[in-house]
C-alpha cells in the first residue's frame, strides 16, 4: 500500500478525508499530524483521535504538531464548523492516547527513516506543520514522494478573504515554503472542491451507509448550513476527501501543470495561489493543479467505502 502521512484541523470535511483513508487497502496511514485552524489544536488534536476511534482504529498514531502559524496570529473558521470543528454529530472523548513526540519531529524523523520517495504528505489544512518540517529540515524536501493538498483556488478565488482560501491564507509564509520545496505538489483548490458538493440525495445515501455513514450525514448536515443559509446552495463542498480521493481515484480529476506562486505580502490578496494556468509567465511548473472532478464518481466511491468501514 501506498505510504500516507495526513496532516489536518479536523473539521467535518478533513474528519471524511480521514475516514475515506482508513477504509482503503491501498493506502498505509502511518500517522495522522494535527495542526491549528478550523479550530484551534487543543481542539483538533482530539478531534482526530476521535475519528480513528470512530473508525475502529485506535492503533493509528496521532501527533500534536503547531498551534499557530509560522509568523502569524491563528485564524479560525467556526462560522463553518461550528465551536468543536466537528458539530453536527457528537462523538466520545477519545481514549487512545495522544503521542508525545511533536508532530514536526515526527515527520522529519520518519521521512529520514523510511526510503526516498516512498512516503505521500497530505495536508487538509494550514500548511504549517509541513513548512515548518521543511524550514527545519531541507534534506528531507528530496525524500518526500508528493504532496498532495487541499488549498488555493484559481478561477473561484476565495473563501476566507476575497483572493485567498483558508488553508493557505491562515499560514501563506508556510505555503511559500511548500511551494518552493521543489517536492512534487498536486493541489486541490477550490475550483475542484467546489464541484463535489453535497445534495440532498448524497446525504440520504451516506445516511443509509451503516453507523459511520450516518456520523457523516450528521456532519455533512451542519457543515452545509453555512453555505445553505449564505449562498442559497443545495449543498456545501466536501473539500478535503478529495485529497484522498485523487491518491485513489486520479482518472476522476483533471488538472494541468502549472507555476503556483503564493501572495504572502499584500494586505488586500495575502494568501492567493497566483497560478500561471495559461502559462503567460516562464517559470517552470510547480504544481499539478486540479480543476475538474467527476462528483458523482467520487461520491459513490465515498459512499461505497464508508460502508465497509
Ligand atoms: C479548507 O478550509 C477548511 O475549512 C476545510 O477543512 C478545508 O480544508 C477549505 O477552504
Ligand atoms: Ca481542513
């Protein structure tokens, strides 16, 4: 199987992302890092361990890494997913034990371990954990086998300011540093999240998945009302599985390699992924950037693997 490290601020979408992982053969999680944003750490690092336990698998080794970005007050997003990051379905207080070791060390420790290129990063949220273990340790950008993350937006901009998406706004100077590692980078922005939204129909079917589909239809029902209440839509996008989704399933996305540089400065745009999509600039690819995503195929996928958790 596939070699996956998940680094995350669960949130309702990043909770599914962990899910959809844990119910797939093809992929070995080795740890899952938390790191502040949607809520802060003291929240998501609970959050984490509850959903592994969740998933039948308290074995899963969980990190507490950063709980603020590298140079930058934390950014929360409670209006979305409420005051826990997971409200819409409670679960119990986990009781698998939180590890000691500092998510950072981890990382930098276990991709100095394990063979060149056969580990995957997959961040779901600020990318601060990662920047930092970057910083820290450049020998390890050449080990990494990809990053594959959830953040940036092109044609639809953003979600927390006018021009930049949360996961990267909340931490742009950790973002750089990703964008410049040199490490293979495929990024899933919101001009592909946006496309897999949850209807009344996908729900009613993650309902009728057993016990843990109906924990996500619990979850999927309170993360929509913001979007519902706001935007008048029918449902609300279900970002972060799509990382998973495109390791699983990459014949279900499309996207083009292009230049990807982060606007860390500008008061106005801190935090945009400046992406040359139609290549008018001659700065050489960074990044496969996704833009299409067959949402059906990748529901049913979900739901299909939520069912045999
Ligand atoms: C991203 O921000 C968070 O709110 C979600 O979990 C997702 O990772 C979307 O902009
Ligand atoms: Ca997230």
């Amino acid at each position: 199987p596939m070699k996956i490290i998940i680094d995350t601020d669960p949130g309702q979408d990043d909770a599914v992302a962990i899910l959809l992982a844990l119910a797939s053969p093809e992929i070995e999680v080795m740890g899952i890092t938390a790191v502040a944003g949607n809520v802060p750490l003291s929240m998501t690092e609970v959050n984490a361990r509850k959903v592994c336990e969740l998933a039948g698998r308290p074995d899963v080794a969980v990190f507490a890494g950063c709980d603020a970005p590298m140079t930058r007050p934390l950014v929360t997003a409670e209006h979305v997913h409420g005051k826990t990051g997971l409200d819409g379905y409670d679960l119990p207080e986990p009781s698998m034990p939180l590890q000691d070791m500092h998510a950072v060390d981890w990382i930098i420790e276990t991709l100095r371990t394990e063979a060149p290129g056969t580990v995957t990063l997959c961040p779901l949220g600020p990318l601060t954990n990662i920047g930092t273990a970057l910083d820290r340790a450049p020998d390890i950008a050449d080990r990494i086998a990809r990053i594959v993350l959830m953040g940036g937006a092109y044609f639809e901009v953003g979600n927390i300011t006018p021009a930049a998406e949360f996961n990267i706004y909340v931490d742009p100077e950790a973002a750089q540093i990703v964008f410049r590692s040199g490490v293979p980078l495929t990024v899933l922005p919101l001009d592909c999240t946006h496309k897999a939204l949850t209807t009344r129909a996908r729900n009613a079917a993650f309902a009728a998945a057993g016990r843990i589909g109906e924990v996500v239809a619990g979850w999927t029902g309170f993360f929509e009302r913001f979007d519902k209440e706001k935007y008048g839509s029918e449902g609300a996008p279900l970002h972060d599985p799509c990382v998973i989704a495109w390791l699983l399933r990459p014949d279900l996305f499309r996207g083009r390699e292009v230049n990807v540089e982060i606007e860390a400065q500008s008061d106005l745009t801190r935090g945009m992924t400046v992406a040359d999509w139609w290549g008018v600039t001659d700065r050489a690819a960074n990044a496969l950037f996704i833009g299409e995503v067959d949402a059906d195929g990748f529901f049913q996928m979900l739901t299909d693997r939520l069912a045999r958790l």
